[in-house]
C-alpha cells in the first residue's frame, strides 16, 4: 500500500541516513533499493565478529522447509501454513553456541526470522540451552497458535528471539 501512495505522488520523506546497520549489510540495501542511502559514522567503526572470517556470512543447503499448519503468515500468499526447517534450527542453535564461546553474551544475540512456525521450534531449541526472550507480540502470536507449550510464560532473559518480514496486522493464527 505504501508503494502504491508513493508511486501516486503521496508526500513522503525517504530514509537518508541509517544508524543501524554495518556497511556489510546496507550495501545490498543501497543496491536493491536506496542508491542514496548514507550510513551514520558509529555505523564504520564498529568491531569486527569475532571468531569469523567476515562480517557477512552466506549459509546454503538442501534442507527443504516444512509447513506448520498450526499457524501461517498471510503476508506469505503463496502457503496456506507457516514455515519451519528443523535443519537451520539446529545450525542457528550452534552457531550462537558458537558465539557464546567467542565471549558474546545473551544480551548481544538476536535471532530474527519471518515465521512463526521457525520461531516456535527456535524457542524450544533454546528453552533448555540458554533460555529465550520474546516480545509480548511474538508471545502473544505464538499463544494464540497454541504454540507456547508452557502456558505462555517465557525467560525474561536469554537469547532474544523474532519475527520480522511479516506485518503484524496482516498475521493470521490458526487453532
């Protein structure tokens, strides 16, 4: 929709400069999207990852996804279920174990992911490694879905987990 107003010559105001990002990454942004796009100054001088070659590191493999029919992300038309893939959950699951051993702690770690269904299998890896934080949004989702498995309580500490890509007025949960 927002797409549509702009290209109808709705008044709007374009993001200039980014705060948040590592060159690394907003260089793809400034390729697909916003060739003007300048990054912020604290943006160049953060460390390295340590443990890593790269900043950026592209992960490819055979492991098709599995639907969760449990719930499903209407911003996804082309699936009538969410997605989830038990194979990247357990690599996502050693590679914050990994960085942990590099000397990050909990609080240093996010991981996102676009569905729901790969959230709910990624706060049960972690219940039992490092605990889980979710938003009240995402708790709130995964609830809803009869996804939490323990009444809805979740750590208020640990790895954070969630979900991005999918506007949340548009989810849609199924019992």
């Amino acid at each position: 929709m927002f797409e549509r107003l702009v290209l109808k010559g709705f008044p709007h105001v374009t993001l200039s400069v980014q705060h948040r990002m590592r060159p690394e990454i907003s260089a793809f942004i400034r390729t697909l999207t916003y060739p003007e796009l300048e990054d912020a100054p604290q943006t160049k001088t953060r460390e390295n990852i340590r443990g890593l070659q790269s900043n950026i590191v592209f992960i490819d493999h055979g492991h098709p996804e599995e639907e969760d029919k449990r719930a499903f992300d209407r911003g996804d038309g082309s699936s009538p279920a969410s997605k989830q893939n038990s194979f990247e959950v357990k690599m996502v699951l050693r590679i914050v174990r990994y960085l942990l051993q590099q000397g990050y702690g909990t609080d240093n770690i996010v991981v996102l992911t676009p569905y729901l269904g790969q959230l709910s299998l990624l706060r049960d890896a972690f219940k039992s490694e490092t605990g889980t934080t979710l938003s009240d949004l995402d708790s709130n989702d995964l609830g809803r879905a009869g996804l939490l498995g323990d009444g809805g309580s979740h750590k208020k500490t640990g790895i954070r987990l969630a979900t991005i890509g999918t506007h949340r007025s548009t989810r849609r949960i199924v019992g």
